[in-house]
C-alpha cells in the first residue's frame, strides 16, 4: 500500500473524485450527478485494484479500465457544462 500511495497517477485520480464531487455538489440531477461520481471515483479505484494485482496482463487490464474511466468522467463533465447541470 505505500508504494501505491507514491504513485503520482494514482494521487491526481483520487485528487480528480474529490473535485468531481465537489463540482456536482449542488447538481440538481441526481441521476448525472450519481454517474459522474462513480466514473470519477473508478479511475482512482482501478488504479489501485490494477496495481495491488500480481500479473502484468491484470495491471495492465485494469489501467486500461482506469482510462476508460477517464473518457467517461470528461465526457460528461463535458455534457454538464453543456446542459448547465453544472458550472464551469
């Protein structure tokens, strides 16, 4: 768990899930602000799960995941900003 603490990636992903949930605070949609939220957080989290696996074949499928995850997250952050759902 330490050297996962070290990790720069890991450290602005779980950085990004705390100012997505701050962004959508006052979100009046649940349902978008819900999304948002699990997108942002399952970057950080596949991160982690990627690197506390022990084969490189797993790391490397749940980084990709992460990613994923980060398309997700910026393209509804995306959506909000379009629909006024949330601030810029």
């Amino acid at each position: 768990m330490d050297a996962l603490i070290k990790l720069d990636v890991w450290k602005r992903a779980c950085r990004l899930s705390s100012d997505v949930f701050n962004l959508v605070d006052g979100c009046s949609s649940y349902g978008f602000k819900d999304q948002l939220g699990r997108s942002a957080l399952s970057v950080a989290s596949n991160i982690a799960e990627g690197y506390g696996r022990e084969s490189v074949k797993e790391r490397i499928h749940f980084l990709r995941i992460a990613k994923a995850s980060s398309y997700e997250a910026w393209t509804q952050i995306l959506i909000g900003i379009e629909s006024d759902l949330i601030d810029r």
